[in-house]
C-alpha cells in the first residue's frame, strides 16, 4: 500500500458516529476493532482468566472451560460496556472524542453433575463503525479530489462450553465457538467539478468489500490446582488452545461507477451504476491459532494474584484487494482479587470482592513499520446482594479500565481510553428437584 493510504486513512478527518459499537481508527483494517473478553470479572483483573478458578460456586469461566471445578449453582450473567476514547494525532492537530455503550456479554451457565460443568453466552467479538473523508487540495486551497472512507458492520461470537472435573487437582474442558456476522468497507473516490464549485452530481469510483462470516472453532482446555489444606493455600497453572477453523469467510469485492441522487448521498442514481470488476474470494485463515498459559496463588477465600501469557499467531486478510500481514500477537497480564472477610456481617464493604490487574499487548496490526500496541491497567467490584452468602454469591459487577493504544509517530493516532462495564450476576440452586416436601 502506498504511504498516503496507511498513514492519512487513519489520520486525516477522522470522525465515527457516536454510539457505535467501535470507536477505534484501528477497526478500519481487518475485521475490526476486537474486543479481548468483555465479561467483568476477567477484564478487572488484567485479562487473567486462564489460571483463574473461582473459589466461589457462582462464577463460570468460559476463556479457559477448565476452571469450573468449584461452579456449583445456575448463574445467569447480563452485562454492558461503556467506552470512551480520547484520540490524538500530529497530522493537522487532531483531536477527537468519542463514545460508545453496548451489550458485551449474555451468559447462562450451570452444572450438569458435581463432576460436570455447561455455560453458554453471546458476545460481540469485533466491529467496524468509521467515515473518514481524505481532501486534496492544490497550491489555491482549491478542493482536486476527495476520497471516502467507510466501514459497518459487527462480529459476533457464541460460545458452548463443558468442563470435566477428574479429581480434586485436574480438570479439563473444551468449547465451540460460533463467530457470526457482516462487516463491509467502502472507498469512493469523487472529483471535484470546478465548473459547478461542488462534488455533487459528478460520478463516484466505489470499491467496496463484502465480508460474510460464517466461522467455527475450537477452545480446548486444562488446569490443575493443588490446595495445602494445613494453610489454606492454592497453587493454579492452567492453558489453553484454540484452533480448528471449519468455515471460511467469503468476500465479495466490487469496483463500479455510479452517481448519487441526492445531497446526503445514500440513494443511487437508477441505472447509472456500472459494474467495472465484481469477484468472490474464500479465506480460512481469519481466526487463526491462539494459545494461552497462566498460573496463579492464593489464599482460599481470601486473595489470588495470577500471571498469564497469551499468544495469536498472525494472519493474512484481503482488504480493498490488497492483502495485509498482520503480525504475531502477544499479550502479558498479571491481576487478581482480594476478599477482606466475608463473615464480617457488621462491615458490607468486607464482604466486597475488589479486584485490580494490569497488560500490555503488542499488536497485530503495523503500519510503516510501526507497531499499534496497547497497555492499561483496570480495578473491580463485586458488590453481593444483601442475602447473598458465600455458597451462593450473587451480585453486582462494576469495573473500570483505563489504557493507551497507538502512537503519534509517523502520523498516527494515540488513543486514551476509559471502559466503564456494569453487569448483574444472579445465581441460586435452580431448576432442580427438591427431595423432600
């Protein structure tokens, strides 16, 4: 790609529709803007989830579905995410602010026998939500030509996953995950009609991408947790790997000519649209390889501090027929919990769960040589119920993160951004028999 095309889209008249599931420039390569996991509990606490078994019987970990040996009652999680992004390049000063808030995550979960563990959930994986228009003037300031960037269109992700407990130290689990949805990109290019001072009316040279996914994979999963019963001390290591893709993406490209037939530019002028070049590719390798490993220590019922590596391996993906590398991905988080005492009844705040973790990221995408990383750190709350108890911990979830993405070299875009979730889990011994009247 030429260097007015990787550094100016992202840079030049950025701009997005507020509220919107993505906010990033970033989303417009690729598939999007990815979500790393939107559940609550694992984002306040750095990412860590593949070395977290809950101590509690109301929490199900569906990034590692291993760790659900101590899952014993029916949890039903519903939460939402707030962003806020505060963006920042050297090319012409820019500086925007935008916001989103969105569902980030539906989960049903409860066990099947004391040894065996299912949870479902739906969350978004990756969204495209940007318009970025790029003007080029001559000597005069006199418009020459402009080109039109724009890109819809969410991914979404449901996951089905079991876990298998074989004694009190090893468990192992697997999960399907289903990623589902449509994300399209669209350049146009107009040219400015001096006659008429405006670019209304003249021809538009569109070159749009279709992507429909239709993907499926496989998570497999283990851990093992050793508990000194004289201490009450836990150690946890656990790992995970995800492969196995069944489904391709197809993408349609289309280059044609066309013309508007209004000002606002959403209708096309009947039968003016010609068709320059129309193809159909297929890919396999949109979600490819993914491994994690972590471990952890605690207290039982008290603390855990967990450290964890995640790997992705790069991939190639078509966009606006061209391809694009996208390098191999690493993330280090380290994060935990801590529980004062719970048997405080006097003290409310003693019986919160507050959580605290930090990552950085370096990025699959680069642009020039240049690396689009991020880091944060993020804090939580579970605040119970007022009857909730420590067999059955129900309650609200709030987190908060705080993190940098990109850089301002070569005129690209620093983004600062704070995500606020809030989210309710419900958990209780249902839908089963009572054995006695």
């Amino acid at each position: 790609m030429k260097k007015i095309f990787v550094v100016s889209f992202i840079s030049a008249g950025y701009f997005l529709n507020a509220q919107s599931l993505s906010n990033s420039p970033y989303a417009a390569y690729g598939i999007g803007d990815v979500k790393y996991d939107n559940t609550i509990e694992t984002a306040s606490m750095g990412g860590i989830s593949t070395a977290f078994i809950s101590d509690f019987t109301s929490s199900f970990n569906f990034a590692n579905p291993a760790n659900n040996a101590n899952f014993e009652l029916t949890s039903i999680r519903l939460e939402a995410t707030n962003e806020n992004n505060y963006f920042k390049s050297n090319y012409n000063d820019m500086k925007s602010t935008k916001h989103s808030t969105y569902l980030s995550n539906i989960a049903l979960a409860f066990p099947l026998s004391p040894k065996v563990k299912m949870g479902i959930s739906y969350q978004p994986y990756s969204s495209k939500s940007y318009d970025i228009v790029n003007e080029q003037l001559d000597a005069d300031k006199t418009p020459l030509y402009k080109n039109n960037f724009k890109g819809s269109g969410t991914l979404n992700i449901a996951q089905l996953a079991v876990s298998y407990k074989i004694n009190q130290e090893f468990s192992v689990g697997a999960k399907a995950n289903l990623y589902f949805g449509d994300l399209n990109d669209l350049n146009e290019f107009r040219a400015y009609n001096r006659d008429l001072g405006t670019y209304t009316g003249e021809y538009v040279n569109g070159y749009e991408t279709k992507n429909r996914i239709r993907n499926f994979n496989f998570t497999l999963g283990t851990s093992y947790q050793t508990l000194n019963t004289r201490t009450d001390k836990k150690f946890t290591i656990g790992a995970t790997a995800t492969f196995g893709n069944t489904s391709n993406m197809t993408t349609q490209y289309t280059n044609s000519t066309y013309r508007y037939s209004d000002v606002q530019e959403t209708t096309k002028v009947v039968g003016s649209e010609t068709i320059i070049e129309q193809k159909d590719t297929k890919s396999k390798n949109l979600l490819p390889l993914q491994a994690s490993l972590g471990v952890g220590y605690g207290s039982e019922n008290h603390w855990f501090v967990s450290g964890q590596l995640d790997y992705k391996k790069g991939e190639d993906i078509s966009y606006f027929g061209k391809t694009l590398n996208f390098q191999d991905t690493y993330r280090i988080s380290a994060g935990g919990w801590y529980l004062p005492n719970y048997n405080n009844f006097r003290n409310y705040f003693s019986r919160v769960i507050y959580r605290y973790g930090a990552f950085y990221e370096r990025g699959s995408l680069n642009l020039e040589g240049t690396s689009i990383n991020k880091f944060g750190i993020s804090a939580g709350v579970m605040l119970p119920f007022k009857n909730s108890s420590i067999t059955r911990m129900s309650g609200l979830e709030i987190g908060v993160e705080v993190g940098k993405r990109g850089t301002l070299q070569n005129n690209l875009i620093n983004q600062n951004y704070i995500n606020l979730r809030i989210g309710f889990n419900f958990a209780d011994k249902w839908f089963r028999k009572t054995l006695y009247n």
